[in-house]
C-alpha cells in the first residue's frame, strides 16, 4: 500500500513537471511563432502533458496493485514469481502507450 502511494506520488510529481514543461514549450513557440509565421496550437503542449501524466498514474496504480499481489502469491508459492512479474509488466505498458502518444503529437508539430 505504501508502494502505491509513493508510486502515486513520483507520478504526481512527474505530471507537475510535465505542464512546467509545456508551459516553457508555450513560451518557445509563442517566440518563435512570431519569429517565423508558423500555426502551432499551443494546447498540444497541454495536451502532451495530460497525456502524459495521467499514463504515468494510471501505470503506477496498475503496478502498486498488482506487484503487492505478485508478492503476496510470491511468498506463498514462489515458483509463481516468474508468472506474476509478467503482469507487472503489463501495467508497465500503460505508461507505454502514454509516451507513445505524447511522442505522436510532438512529432506532429
């Protein structure tokens, strides 16, 4: 439970630094929208890092969950660790698919 919560937290702290991003993203390209002319919709940016954010809370809720019932099945059959990392690794894919999308809409700009 405590893992969850720490995990909950970095995730937090990781989706804060994620809009101060886009928020130094926005005053980039207000800069160098009036430089060159260019149409970028600043609320990609925001969109970016909620994308990001909620990806990487979602993973970790998945991965506090199911690693502390990974490690409970663990330590009374330990020959299901192997089988119960593989879901933890699941949850991983969550965060995945979060970057990958933040990825596909950088690189759309």
């Amino acid at each position: 439970m405590i893992s969850s919560k720490v995990s909950i937290v970095k995730s937090a702290v990781f989706m804060v630094l994620a809009c101060v991003c886009a928020f130094a993203a926005e005053g980039d390209a207000a800069a160098a929208e009036t430089a060159v002319k260019t149409a970028v919709n600043p609320a990609i940016f925001y969109a970016i890092a909620t994308i990001m954010g909620i990806g990487s809370i979602a993973a970790s809720m998945a991965v506090g969950k199911i690693g502390a019932a990974a490690m409970g099945a663990a330590a009374e059959k330990p020959e299901l660790l192997g089988k119960a990392i593989a879901f933890v690794g699941l949850g991983e894919g969550i965060a995945l698919f979060g970057f990958l999308i933040s990825l596909f809409l950088v690189f759309k700009i």
